[in-house]
C-alpha cells in the first residue's frame, strides 16, 4: 500500500471520505450475512415445523435487509467516487502545475505521448483505486472473515471441508494474475506503439506525402495493428479460461458440500436449513477468490501508474528561484549583460560552450554567428536561465543571473524562436499571449513594426483569425511576424532574435530590420543569423567555432581580416554577385 501512503498528501484532506465509504461498504457485506440467516429460519422455522404465521415477517425482514443493503452501497459508491475524483482533480492540476515549472533539462528527455498518457491513463487507475479498489480490497479480507466466523457459528466441522477448498481457488487466482499481468502490459505498449504511429503520421503527413510514403505508412501501421490484435488475442485466451476453471473448482466446492452436509443432515447434526445457509455461504468465500486475481492485477497496476505520476511530481527543478532570490524593478532595470569566462556542458556530454567572455552595455545590438553546433543557441538558453551555467557566470546589470527571480529575469526577455510556435487560439490571442487586458491598438503597433498588420486586414475576420495548432494555414514568414510581434508587445530590455527572420525573404528583413532598429532602442539585442547582412549593424559580433569565441567585432573590422567571418562574407557576396549577373543574363536573353 506504498502508493497510497505517498499519495497521502492530496487526498487525506478528505480521509472521513475514505473512511466513511470503506465503513458503509463493510454494513453493506455484514448485512449479506443475514439472507443465509433468513434462508435458514425459512426452512428450520418456518417451512419444516408448518409455521406459516412467521412468513410476513420473514419477508419483512428480507425487505427491510435488501434497502438497507441498497442504501449502504449507494453510500460506498457515493463518497468512494467522491474521494477519488477529489484526488484526481488535485493531482491533475498539481502535475500541470509541476510541468509548467520543469526545467528544459526535462523536457530534452521527455516524450509528448508518454506524459499525456500519465496524465490520463494513470491518473484514472489512480481514481479508480483510491475510490473504489483499496475499498474492495478490504472488503475482500471482511467477506472471508465475516463468511468464516458465521460458518464456524452453524458447523465447525463443515466449514474445514469449506476451507479445504480455498488453497485451489487462490492457486488459480494467482496464477491468472501473474499471467494477465504481463499480457496487460504487452498490450499497452502495443496500443502506446499504435497510437505513437497515428500521432506521427498525422503531424507528419506533408512529409509522407512528399516522399511518397503511404504504403510504407500503412504497412507500419498494420504490423503494430497485427501485434496489436495478437496480444488482445492472447489476453481475452486467458480470460475465457479463467472463469470455467474457477466454475469447475467452486462446482467442486459445491458438490464436496452437498455431500459431506447431506450426509451430516442424515446422521441428523446437522439441519436442512444449515445446509441451504451454508450454500449461500460459500460464495462469501468463493467470491472473493474469484475476484483476487483481479484485485491483485488492480493492485499492481495502479502502484506503477501511481510511480508514474509521482515521477512527475517528485522531480526536482533545475533551475529554481534561490531562497532570498532578488526581485528585478522594471523602472531601473537597464538591461546590461554580462559572461564571464562561461562553460556549459549538456548532461555528461562534452562541452557545448566554453569560455566565453561577452560584455553587451545596455542598448547595444549583439551578433552570434557560427555553423550548426557551434554554441549560438546554448548561448542564448543559458542567458535566459533555461539552464544554469556549469563555469563561470552571466550577470543581469551586475547581479549574478542565479541570485534573481528567474520569472523577473525571463519577463525583461522576449526571444523570437527560429521554430515558432503558434498556439491554437486567434491572431490577437497570439500576439498578446499571456497578457491580460493588453489595449488592441498596442497589439496592432506591435503588428505593424512586425510587418504583419497587413496581412492580418487580408484576413476575413482580421485579428480575430483562429490559427491551428500548428499555425495553419499560415506561412513560414507570416508566422515568424506573428512571433515577432508578440516579443516586441512584451516590452522587453533584452531581445533576443534566434534566427528570427530565416523564412522571410530578404526584402521583408529588410523592412522587419528597419522596424526593429526604431524598437531596438534602449534594449539590449542579441541576433542570431546565418545572414552576414543582418549583423552589419551590430556592434558587436562573435564569431563561434565548437563552442568557442573565434573571432570578435564589427562587421567592417571582421571582413578585412582573414578569417571565418571573411570566408562566409566571400560566399554569401559571391553568391550575391552570381545571381546579380545571373538576372541580368537572364533579362538580355529576353
Ligand atoms: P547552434 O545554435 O550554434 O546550432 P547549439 O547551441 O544548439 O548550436 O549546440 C551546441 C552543442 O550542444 C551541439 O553539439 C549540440 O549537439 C549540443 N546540444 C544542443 N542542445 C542540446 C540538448 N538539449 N541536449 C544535449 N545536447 C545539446
């Protein structure tokens, strides 16, 4: 019962729940107990003696023990749901909570489908044992108890033959159980494996498409159908085996009975009406069996789906406010960077960057260029703390960014990510995401700096245009302005342009460009390019290799010493100079 004591804290709130279902559960089964007791005034009282004035209270009685018996389980049923859902509210709204403040550390490992289906599939295994299975399970112990001590209170003698026929039962219970177990588990990861087929293919269907792919598509997805299918198979094998050989024994049970009792009714120690009590009885012990395999399967299942979202809520944070983390004041902030001699290192990986020193005074404009690999965005994600530094140390206006509120720190930050996520919602809802009451005509300034108020207006319903998931229906550019103006409606003192403006053409930088230099004032502004074009007006430029800084400077500075910089001004020019002269071929020729 390890996860019930560790899930204690978000349902012993409501314990007398807890309490009160698992007593009305146990009235419930002691009142079972009378209609054997009933059954057998009815024969030894009522029906051998010819006592015919006793059967309207007989009846009464059994009237008066079937509502009673009603009502005791539609109490259990009652407060047993209502613990559960309690706990699987507070734990769905702790474990979104915990994963909003996860650090990214965490997210590099997770996977979408495997915390969807803990948010789901466990979370209701979960509710459903804490509210009704720990019940069931008592009652299980109750139901044999209460049957034994009421046999043992007609026949001693009977009830050992009864019992004989327990360790059978339970031999075949848990043997199912150790077999269902498995095959249960078999199927979820088949079903997991499907579902993971179907999830990919629908997000990634422009490339199946492009590729011509969906026959291989479909033969994938009908491979883990067939493993699918062959494990329901197998399980639904074992279950239909189950019940006729628990039928044979309980049979066996009943034909053991009969004959010992019938023989004991002869011998006259025993009466008829104890027998045909003693009948109803042993489903009292039967029963139990019958359900243990399951209980125990319950069991085992909802401890595992228990680790699993307690793995969520257990895990530690990363990065986190330290204890008397300072509070950052927006009216003096003045958004000076500072990395001195910085180191970072995924994991145990090899180092991702190294060394670096960068001193960016408020206002000024930095530029990282550098190949794939080369420690431009890791860069980045250290300055906004989505990982702390493993040297050295970034500093915020001359304070250590690990001794201020990471929220602080990351509300003066607005980054426009090379990938821009849209999030199912309208335009509007877009740009001022996260931000309350933001005044429309803010929101169509931020537009317009961004160059994108016109090909909103475009649109049927404008601003309030629902975008999908994924930002359908929209282009690679249009998407990009969208996040570009969502970071300048932030108001940040640090902007942040990861590749920003990579899906649009060069004449829209251009204009983008133009627009952030009137919002670049007073901010600090770290560009992100593959273009040598966006970073001319840098005043700063690194230029990184490996994870090192090799080469820094203006644009001016940096094109007339050989170097990194130099090559990739040469072949972007001469890529410039051969589609100039390639155009103009091309206008002669016409
Ligand atoms: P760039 O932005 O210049 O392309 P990055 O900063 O993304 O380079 O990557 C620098 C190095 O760190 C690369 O070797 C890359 O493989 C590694 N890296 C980047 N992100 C992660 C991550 N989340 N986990 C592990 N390694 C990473």
């Amino acid at each position: 019962m390890n996860v019930l004591r560790r899930l204690q804290d978000y349902y012993w709130e409501k314990k007398t729940y807890m309490f009160v279902s698992i007593l009305f559960l146990a009235i419930a089964t002691a009142l079972g107990l009378v209609y054997p007791k009933l059954l057998q005034i009815l024969i030894d009282d009522v029906i051998t003696p010819r006592n015919f004035e006793l059967v309207p209270q007989l009846a009464l009685a059994v009237v008066g023990v079937v509502t009673l018996k009603a009502i005791m389980q539609f109490l259990h049923g009652f407060f047993g749901a209502r613990l559960g859902n309690f706990l699987a509210y507070r734990l769905r709204n702790a474990c979104y909570e915990k994963l909003q403040f996860l650090s990214f550390r965490y997210y590099d490992t997770a996977r979408t489908g495997d915390l969807m289906s803990r948010l789901t599939g466990d979370l209701e295994a979960i509710r459903l044992f804490i509210g009704f299975g720990f019940a069931q399970i008592l009652n299980l112990f109750l139901m044999v108890g209460f049957g034994a001590a009421m046999m043992l209170s007609i026949n001693w003698q009977l009830t050992l033959w009864t019992l004989i026929t327990i360790p059978p039962l339970v031999f075949v219970a848990i043997r199912f159980e150790s077999r269902i177990h498995p095959a249960f588990q078999e199927m979820r990861l088949a079903l997991g494996s499907l579902t993971t087929a179907v999830q990919e293919n629908v997000t990634g269907v422009r490339t199946v498409k492009a590729f011509a792919r969906e026959p291989h598509e479909v033969g994938k997805f009908s491979l883990r159908n067939d493993r699918y299918k062959d494990n329901q198979l197998h399980a639904s094998g074992l279950w239909s085996r189950y019940f006729p050989v628990m039928e044979l024994l309980a049979s066996g049970c009943a034909v053991l009975l009969l004959g010992v009792g019938g023989t004991m009714v002869i011998r006259g120690t025993l009466t008829i009406g104890e027998l045909v009590a003693f009948f109803s009885l042993i489903w009292y012990i039967i029963g139990p069996m019958w359900g243990l395999g399951f209980h125990i399967n319950n069991y085992t299942q909802s401890e595992a789906s228990g680790e699993r979202v307690l793995g969520i809520l257990d895990r530690p944070i990363d990065v986190r406010d330290k204890e008397n983390a300072l509070a950052l004041d927006p009216e003096t902030v003045r958004g000076q960077v500072t990395f001195e001699k910085v180191g970072f290192a995924y994991g145990n990986k090899l180092h991702a960057v190294h060394d670096i020193n960068l001193d960016a005074p408020p206002g000024k404009v930095i530029g990282l260029l550098g190949g794939t690999g080369a420690g431009k965005s890791t860069i980045i994600q250290l300055l906004m703390r989505a990982y702390d530094v493993t040297e050295g140390s970034i500093k915020f206006d001359g304070v250590d960014i690990r001794d201020l509120r990471v929220e602080d720190l990351r509300g003066q930050i607005a980054t426009v990510f090379q990938e821009t996520f849209l999030f199912s919602s309208t335009i509007k809802g877009n740009i001022g995401y996260g931000m309350n009451d933001v005044p429309m005509e803010d929101i169509v300034r931020a537009a317009k700096l961004a160059k994108a108020h016109d090909f909103i207006m475009e649109m049927k319903e404008g601003y309030d245009t629902v975008v999908g998931e994924r930002g359908m229906g929209l282009s690679g550019g249009q998407k990009q302005r969208i996040a570009i103006a969502r970071a300048l409606l932030k108001n940040p003192k640090i902007l942040i342009l990861d590749d920003a403006t990579s899906a649009v053409d060069m004449e829209t930088e251009h204009e983008i460009q133009a627009g952030f230099q009137e919002v670049m004032k007073g901010r600090t502004t770290f560009i992100i390019a593959h273009r040598i074009s966006s970073l001319r007006h840098a005043d700063e430029i690194l230029v990184l290799n490996e994870g090192h800084i090799v080469q820094r400077g203006r644009h001016e500075q940096l094109i007339a010493e050989p170097g990194p910089y130099q090559e990739v001004y040469n072949i972007q020019y001469a890529d410039h100079i051969a589609r100039t002269a390639e155009d103009e071929e091309g206008r002669g020729s016409l």
